[in-house]
C-alpha cells in the first residue's frame, strides 16, 4: 500500500520524535506529501489560572489576570509548537519532501486531529499511543484511540517504549 498524503501529529516528546521518524521514513519511500500537526490544548497546559479564594466571590480583577495567565501561557505554547513543527518542517524538507506544517488551538485533540486531516486531504495518519489503559484511559482518555475509530484515513499508531526500572 502506497500513501500520498501523511499526516503527522506530534508534540515535544520521545514518543512525538519517534512518530516524525516513521512518517517520514513512510514518506520517503512513498514520495508523499506530508504535514506535520500540533493541536495546543488548555488542558496540556496543567494549571492555568490564578487561584482565586472561594472566599473573595467573583473579584472582577482576579478573574482578569486569570484570563490572561492562561492567555499568555497559551501564546508561549503555540509559539514552542510552532517551532518545533518548523524545525522537523525543515528536516524533512532538506530531505527532499513536500512538507508543511499546521499547529491549532482546540479543545479536543482527537477532534482537532481527525478535522484537519480530513480537510487536508490526508490518506494516512501517524501519531503516537501513550498506552493509557483501563481507568486512566476511561478518565483521560485515548487521543490515539478516538482517531482509531473516528479518522477517514488510515491510522499508523506508534506505540510508547516502555523503559522498566
């Protein structure tokens, strides 16, 4: 089977580095099109407002500087994804590959993911599986599963390593 269009959605991790690699090598021997995709979510962000004491109400000031910690730390993680993106952009291409990137603010990853591959026209998906399983997976849930079940395309999971201690 032969891809043209692989999508390839990665963040600033080993896993992330790991499903770069296998896109393009997929994309080398295909000579396909690739893109590669963040989707910045405010929940990757861990906690981002300014605690506010039940006690203080609804204090129009705090709620503001709350507003813009969340903001700001949104901005500076577009901007860090957005160069990571751009430096794998650049390797591929050094490698002789059509290669674009795309990094989005949304509040689903799975969504964000299945939506902009779609619209972009892809024919295969690369991402990574952190190997969430039972209550974990059910209570954060599996962005690698959702695409699974959900994408047009193809899906190509790459699985976490493992290290044991």
């Amino acid at each position: 089977m032969s891809f043209k269009k692989i999508f390839a959605a990665l963040d600033d991790s080993e896993l992330g580095h790991r499903v770069f690699t296998q896109a393009l090598e997929l994309a080398l021997s295909d000579r396909a099109e690739v893109m590669l995709f963040n989707c910045v979510t405010v929940n990757s962000l861990g906690e981002t407002a300014v605690p506010i004491p039940v006690d203080l109400g609804m204090n129009v000031e705090l709620m503001d500087q709350a507003y813009q910690a969340q903001r700001l730390r949104l901005e500076r993680e577009v901007k860090h994804a957005s160069g990571l993106l751009k430096n794998y952009c650049d390797a591929a291409a050094n490698k002789g590959l059509q290669v674009e990137f795309d990094c989005k603010m949304e509040g689903d990853p799975g969504h964000c993911i299945c939506e902009s591959a779609e619209n972009w026209g892809a024919d295969l998906i690369v991402l990574g599986r952190r190997g969430r399983t039972g209550f974990t997976e059910a209570f954060l849930g599996s962005v690698s599963n959702y695409v699974v079940h959900h994408a047009s395309c193809s899906v190509l999971v790459i699985q976490e390593v493992k290290i044991e201690k």
